[in-house]
C-alpha cells in the first residue's frame, strides 16, 4: 500500500515525533511504500513552553520525510491537501493530540479526501486535552468529521470519542515498545555515561515536566521517603520544563530535599535517552490525570520497574506486583510504594515485564490500523 503519515518527524523533537518514524519503519517492514509529512510550523512560539521544537539528532535516512505543514496558514493547508489528494495514497494515518491542530489536519484531510479513495485513520492521542483552551471543543468537532476510523492507545480516550465520532470504527491498541532508543546497557556504563556519581536506588521521573504530571507530589513523596528509610537512594529528575520551573525550586528548597534529587533539567536527545533508563533502578509515574503514557513502553524496553499511579490507563499498562507497583494519586501512597520497591528489590520484577511487553508489539500496531481501516 503507498501510505502517509501525517504528523511531527525530524527534524521536530520529541515522542510523537519518535513514535511516528518507528511507526514508519514497522510499515516498510511490511512491504508498504511510506512518507511522513511533518511541519515546517508546528506551534507558534506562545504554544510552545519549551527551548526549542527542533532534534539535534541526524535526519533519518531509511524514511522519507517531507516538510511541509505550516499549522497556522490555511493557504499552506490547502496547498498541502491538494498535493495528497494528486498524491492518492491508499492510507493517510494521522495523529492528533491538541485541539489546535483541529483546522490545520482536518482542511488538509477534507480536500485530501476528494479523490475518493484515500482513507483515513487516525491515532488519537487525546480527544480532550490535559490544558483546556477556548475553541477546544469546535476544533475537535472540525477534525473529526474527515476520520474514517480511530485508533486510541488508552480506554478512557476510545470513551472521549463517543462525543465526537459517529459512525467511524475505534479501537484501543496499546502503546507499543519504544525500542528504536537502542539496546540496554549496564547501569553502572550508563550513569557513567551521564555523569551521575551517586551509588543509590535510583527513581527516575523522565519526560517533559508538567502540572497533570504531579512533579509537586513526587517532591512531596521524596521528603516523606527521606524521613522513612535509611536506604541511600536519589530522585532523577530527567526533562525539560514545559511550565515555570520557580514553584518546583521553591518547593525543593523548603522540602530541603536537595541532596536527594539529581536535576537534568533539559531536553533529553534520542542518543541519551536509554542511559537515563539504564541509569535508573525504577521509573515513577506520579501523575495526576493521564490518558497512557510514552514513558511506560520506555521503560518496558529497558526492562525498567514501574510506580505508576492509579489513573487513567496507566495500570492497565503495569499490572500490580508483575511489573511494578500501582499506588494512589497522592504524595503518601507515592512515598509508601518507593518504599516498598526498594524493600522487596527490582529483580522479582523483571520476569514479569518481560513476559508482559510482548503484547506491545508494532507489528501488532500496524495489524490493527489495517484492520480498523477495513471495517
């Protein structure tokens, strides 16, 4: 089939953009003619909280990527949906994640659509948004009505969808395994690697820093653990800001918990990222409302113990006891299961995830967009 992926790729960073090459290449493994088109414009600087939207890493050189989307010039929409629908791919596979990009793909997809042949599916991220916006509702509304089948990677998004879909098959799919950040290494090569010092259990919070994702009540869990256990352990802190970072700081200077955090405080590149997994003994997800989340497959490629707190579609993802703990969205619960973590060890752990990854294949990702797409 000749398919495009419409959505982030280099030289835009990030996990969307990761996901979407892997994606990519599991099609070309297929047998399936593929491109990605990305944006030249993704987000105007006021949408954009952190340093810079741009990879460091070298441009891919086994997927064929286009730039070409300006998410803000509806010239620039129209001139890219008629260029798809001369193109008449037999599959457009799109991602949405923010209301924003509403007008912008569901224009493009419209006028794509006119050759009455192309379908397609998107990959919903989040119907809903973490931060709710004006004109949230109409732009999803907008979007939607093009989407000839959904593919969710949490239950509670493929329930979101019910207020927006009519007729359009959906169907939840895990999120597959990043396992395109290279092999583990040892943990000792990998905080080497990184330049951490500390001979400590490790937790590791990883990924961009923002408020659903309760940075604030791990602080909080850490000064409570401090005050619990006289096992050595640290608090990885690994990702960039993506709100002001001055309430964190306070926090951390009243919680006197310096000496237990490790600050790493900017945009993690692809190249680095398994040294931050590898480094770790455990990976904590102390959210506070989530869809699914990209750091879990992370860390089952790693074979990387989970907490993850008791939300959204995160302990579907790390059954209690087999690869992690499940705890409840509060500071308390957070500290008692880094506790118990460090008191039961991280090796009874690590049969069960990996037992359990090989659901989250991309094979299977790739079955199931077809799948739905023929329905």
């Amino acid at each position: 089939m000749n398919i495009v992926i419409i959505g982030p790729a280099h030289p835009l960073r990030g996990g969307l953009a990761s996901y979407n090459e892997r994606l990519a290449r599991a099609f070309q493994q297929g047998g399936h003619d593929v491109s990605i088109y990305t944006f030249s414009l993704q987000y105007p600087g006021f949408l954009f909280p952190g340093t810079t939207q741009y990879s460091t890493e070298p441009t891919p050189t086994d997927i064929h990527i286009k730039v070409s989307i300006n998410s803000i010039n509806p010239l620039n929409w129209i001139k890219t949906g008629l260029e798809l629908k001369k193109k008449n791919p037999d599959l457009i596979i799109v991602r949405y994640w923010l209301p924003f990009m509403g007008p912008c793909l569901g224009t493009i997809l419209r006028i794509a659509k006119k050759n009455r042949h192309t379908k397609v599916v998107c990959i919903a991220d989040n119907i809903i948004p973490h931060e709710k916006r004006i004109g949230d509702h109409l732009f999803t509304k907008y979007f939607v009505k093009p989407i000839d089948a959904f593919i969710t990677m949490s239950e509670k998004v493929l329930k979101d969808l019910d207020q927006y879909k009519k007729n359009q098959p959906a169907q939840f799919v895990p999120h597959p395994l990043y396992d395109n950040f290279g092999e583990k290494v040892d943990q000792q090569i990998a905080r080497d690697q990184i330049h951490i010092k500390a001979d400590a259990f490790i937790f590791l919070f990883f990924g961009f820093i923002r408020k659903y994702k309760g940075l604030d009540w791990l602080l909080e869990a850490t000064a409570l653990l401090k005050q619990k256990t006289n096992h050595p352990f640290k608090v990885l802190i690994a990702g960039e800001y993506y709100e002001d970072r001055s309430g964190y700081e306070q926090q951390i200077k009243e919680l006197k918990i310096e000496d237990h955090l490790i600050l790493k405080t900017d945009f993690i590149a692809d190249s680095d990222v398994r040294y931050y997994l590898c480094a770790s003994d455990a990976v904590v997800q102390p959210y506070k409302h989530a869809t699914q989340s990209g750091v879990t497959p992370l860390a089952y490629h790693f074979d990387i113990p989970m907490i993850v707190t008791r939300v959204g579609a995160l302990p579907d993802m790390v059954p209690h006891g087999k690869v992690g703990l499940v705890c409840e969205p509060n500071p308390a619960s957070i500290a008692n299961a880094m506790q118990q973590m460090m008191e039961v060890g991280t090796g009874k752990f690590i049969p069960g995830i990996q037992e359990e990854k090989i659901k989250y294949s991309w094979g299977k990702m790739c079955e199931e967009i077809l799948d739905v797409m023929n329905r």
